[in-house]
C-alpha cells in the first residue's frame, strides 16, 4: 500500500509517498507560495530535487502540480494516480467528537468546518486540501488525521478550566492540546527502545520547537498537555507568551489602550523568547547572542529551561512518577546544551545525563546515564508516518 500524506497551510502545503510496506519515503515535497507570485515546487526523490516554478491560484492547483510530479515520466515515483491506495490529511482541531484519527466522510468535514472556529489559521487550508484532493481523486480514501485527538483522552479535572460551566457546554471553552500526532509517536517509539508495553509506562514527551508543548503519557494514554483551547498556552516559545495571568490582557486594553487585535499579535508573534531576547524567535540566534554576553539572551533561555522543568516535574506528580523523558523536534532533537541543562535540574529525579551519549543531532537515542532513575531518550519526530500508519490501518479496516 502507498499512503500519500498531505499538511495544507495558509499558502503551502507539504507531503510525502511512503511504501507503506516497509515504511520506505518514495518523495516528499514542499508547495510555497500557494496563492502567491512566486509559487514554487520542490520535490525531493530518487536521490534529485525536482522543481516547478509556475503560477497555482490556489490549492486545488497545488495538488494537480504534486500529483503530476509523483508520475512524472523522468521524475516520479509511480506510473500512475491508482497506485497512490489512500490519502491521509493531516487536520489541526477535531474538537471533541474524535479521540482517533477517522475516513473522511460528510459528516467529518462538518465537524471540521465547524471546528475552524478553534482554529482559524488551520483548519480552513486542511479542509481547502482535503476537497482539492477529494476533486481529483474521487475513488481514492481519505482519512482525517486530528492534531488534538491524541489528547482528547485528558480527564475532565485536567481539561475543564475553572470558568463558568455553560462556557464549556455551550462555546466548547477547554483545554485541547497540540502536536498531538508527534507526542503519539514519539510515546511509542520511546516503548519500543525500552522493549516494554506503552500500557505499562509514565513517559513525558517534550516536544520543543519554535512552538513547543509537553505531554504526560500513562499508560498509552494523554492524561495532561501544556497547550490548551489554542496553541498560545502552556510553556514560553518562539514568538509566543505561553501561560502568563489572562487579566494582562485586560490592563492593555484599558491601561495602554490597545486594541484585541494587537494584544492577540503581542501575544503570539512578539512575545516568547523573542520578546525577552529582543534578538530572534530563533534559538540558534539566541544562543550565539547570550555566548556573546547579551544578558537578556541568556534570561530568555534561562526562561525558557525554567518553565520545562516546571512542566516536567507537576507532570511526574500527576502520574505518580515518570519512566521516560523524551526531547523531539527542532530544539528537541539538536539542542545539545539546553536538554542538558534541562536533565540537570531533574536532580530530584535522580535524572541524569549522560554527556558523551547527548552529544549528537537529530538522532534517535538513549541519552540519561546508566546510573539514572530516569529513561531520557532523543527521538526524532515523524509527524507523517504516523499518520500514514493511522491512515493504513484505518482503510485496511
């Protein structure tokens, strides 16, 4: 079986063919500038970069572009559209209707559509993808593939927030998460390096990027996430504040008379460690300025760090103590010195590192000491065959 996976942002959209057979990666690709002037493919394949540069009004074009190069004559990976057996999209919000990823029917788009009220700068592009590809593959599966679904196993006491419960039934106001598909997978590979059985295990995975959130995994299930109704909560990121005293936002609009349109872009594009630094939303940037002494450099990844931690140990109270600490994504996986650091201030753990084994990028690995109470693990993120495999399994079905 040969899963195309699909991820349609605003004016983008990226995919992969994978040979589901043995997981192989057949081409992957990048669309830019959907919408735009300028537009441009990049599809890598066979060991070469293939490009198109030529004018897509929209997403439906987008699709037609990918589809022509997968059976490019010269350049593509299959000879024909009937060999690509499913589709699976990977959708932002699915509110509370799906814990699991789902076949798309009439009935999903419906909750997706009503769901891009949740989230305004996804979901309308996953759904513009979903039915470009339904137009042009109309035999074809396609599955949903919810970035909050792994979530929606959160007991009440750690999804309700404490505001009037009407707000809850009524406007569906409660803590969601993110990045759930990553979590997923790096939950279980985490087991499958222990050899044990995920239903056994208290793993918190840490996913740290330029937008960054942890999880609290017992026994294969979400108990508890950082993120919450949006993106914007939970730990200090790129660009966004994460958890700060939600009446700051009142006092700049009345005090500094600000509109909600600016405190909302204060918020998620000027805050975080950007904000602090006042260098970059970049942590390479950051770094290289607090080498160079810039003290509010230093603060903002001693913030940073601080907050980690914090999540770390409450997580490790929730679930009566922890096996396994994983760091994936950007910073995750390539940040020697900062999953030090962070190892370091576990010591109540009994977590320690291990510094030789931590020296490595992006490359999945045990990186605690042998005399650490604490499993800690890198494992690079794989967004995409999760979500082939759920896609698989779901038309198998």
């Amino acid at each position: 079986m040969k899963v195309l996976v699909i991820n349609c942002g605003s004016s983008s959209l990226k995919y992969q063919l994978i040979d589901m057979s043995n997981e192989n990666v057949l081409a992957k690709g990048l669309v830019e500038r959907i919408g735009i002037e300028g537009s441009i493919l990049t599809q890598k394949a066979n060991g070469r970069k293939y490009v198109i540069e030529e004018p897509m009004e929209g997403h439906k074009k987008a699709v037609e572009l990918v589809l022509g190069a997968l059976v490019d004559e010269n350049e593509g990976v299959i000879k024909d559209m009937a060999e690509i057996s499913a589709v699976g999209h990977r959708v932002a919000h699915g509110g509370e209707k799906y814990a699991e990823s789902v076949l798309i029917d009439e009935d999903v788009m419906k909750t997706v559509e009503e769901c891009a009220k949740l989230a305004p700068l996804h979901n309308p592009p996953n759904i513009i993808g979903i039915n470009a590809c339904k137009e042009l593959m109309p035999n074809t599966p396609m599955v949903a593939v919810f970035d909050t679904a792994f979530h929606q196993t959160m007991p009440e006491k750690a999804y309700l927030y404490s505001l009037p419960y009407e707000l809850y039934e009524k406007h569906s106001i409660r803590r969601y998460g993110f990045h759930g598909t990553s979590h997923k997978f790096v939950a279980r590979a985490a087991a499958e390096m222990l050899g044990e059985n995920i239903e056994k295990l208290r793993i918190i995975t840490c996913h740290l990027g330029n937008g960054a959130s942890l999880a609290a995994v017992k026994n294969g299930k979400c108990i508890d996430t950082s993120m919450g109704f949006t993106p914007l909560a939970g730990l200090t990121m790129g660009t966004r504040c994460g958890d700060i005293d939600p009446a700051i936002a009142t006092f700049l609009i009345k005090e500094l008379n600000m509109s909600e349109a600016e405190v909302d872009n204060i918020m998620n594009k000027k805050s975080g460690v950007l904000g602090i630094s006042g260098v970059s939303s970049d942590f390479r940037d950051i770094e290289g300025a607090a080498t160079e002494g810039n003290k509010r450099a230093e603060l903002a990844l001693e913030v940073f760090k601080y907050k980690v931690i914090q999540y770390i140990g409450s997580y490790t109270a929730v679930m009566g103590g922890v096996d396994c600490i994983v760091f994936t994504a950007g910073l995750g996986e390539n940040a020697i010195g900062t999953r030090e650091e962070i190892v370091n201030g576990l010591e109540f753990l009994g977590a320690k590192i291990d510094k030789e084994r931590n020296n490595v990028r992006g490359e999945a690995r045990l990186i605690s000491a042998d005399d650490s109470n604490v499993k800690v693990f890198i494992i690079p993120t794989n967004e995409e065959l999760m979500i082939a495999r759920d896609t698989k399994e779901i038309v198998e079905k």
